[in-house]
C-alpha cells in the first residue's frame, strides 16, 4: 500500500527524490537541475510517495498569497506509472492544503497530463504556454 508523507529539505531522502524528478522529468527534456534551483526549493513542502521502503513518486507544494497552493513536480516512477500512485499523491497535497486553509490548489501540467488533472477535479485556467521547453497548462482546483 503507497503512503504519502513529507520529506525534509537536504535529507538523504529528499536527494532521492531530486534523483526521481531528474529521471522522470528532466532527463528526457535533455535538462538538469542547477544547484540554484535546487536551493531554492528550501522552503517549498516536498512529499515522498512510498511502497514499503521503495520511493515510487514524489511532489512538491508551494505556499502562496490568497489561499492559493502551487504544486510542482509531480513524478511517478516510470516503472510504476498506471497505478493510481500520482492520484495518491495528489489526494494527500490537496488534504494538506486543505488542512492549512489553502482554498485552491493550481500546477503547470504538461499538455500530456492534462487528462489526469481533469479526472481529479481541475480545470483548464487561460491559454497554453510553453515552460522548460514544453507545452503546459495552468489548472487549478477550489479545495472548499
């Protein structure tokens, strides 16, 4: 059974969950990530998705103004893509924004993962635009 839980900035776990996003994120963009940008994740709420002690997925959330929750990075093992593990995963950052009194929660998908977003719930918000090479959509959801 896959369990959500947090995982602390720095942590040996938390360079696990670097080395997922990488693989399953950036590699096949041919990207990598800078150790600025890795810095800057310092105070983002990273999330690790766990069967047993095997990591198989991984987010991050980001506390905004006006009740709003960026998520980002949302990354499922790609031998363990199928499973409802990304569903999980976001299950358990809406319950936690929800439990901050966040009221929306909003990501930047992938055009190819639009169709997920939408069977939990969001909504396309404005047009499509390109970042880290690719096309992506705004969407968003109330959490009330």
């Amino acid at each position: 059974m896959v369990q959500v839980g947090p995982v602390e900035y720095g942590s040996k776990l938390y360079e696990e969950l670097v080395a997922l996003r990488h693989e399953v994120l950036r590699k096949p963009l041919g990207l990598f990530f800078t150790d600025e940008q890795l810095a800057a994740e310092k105070d983002f709420i990273h999330f690790g998705a766990f069967d047993e002690d095997e990591l198989v997925g991984t987010l991050q959330l980001v506390p905004e103004a006006h009740g709003r929750m960026k998520m980002k990075q949302v990354a499922v093992d790609s031998a363990r893509q199928g499973q409802g593990i990304g569903a999980i995963m976001v299950q358990a950052a809406e319950e936690f924004a929800r439990d901050k009194g966040f009221i929306i929660m909003y990501c930047h998908a992938r055009d190819l993962a639009v169709p997920f977003y939408e069977r939990l719930g969001y909504r396309r918000v404005g047009e499509m635009f390109e970042e880290v090479t690719i096309p992506h959509w705004e969407m968003e959801k109330r959490l009330e």
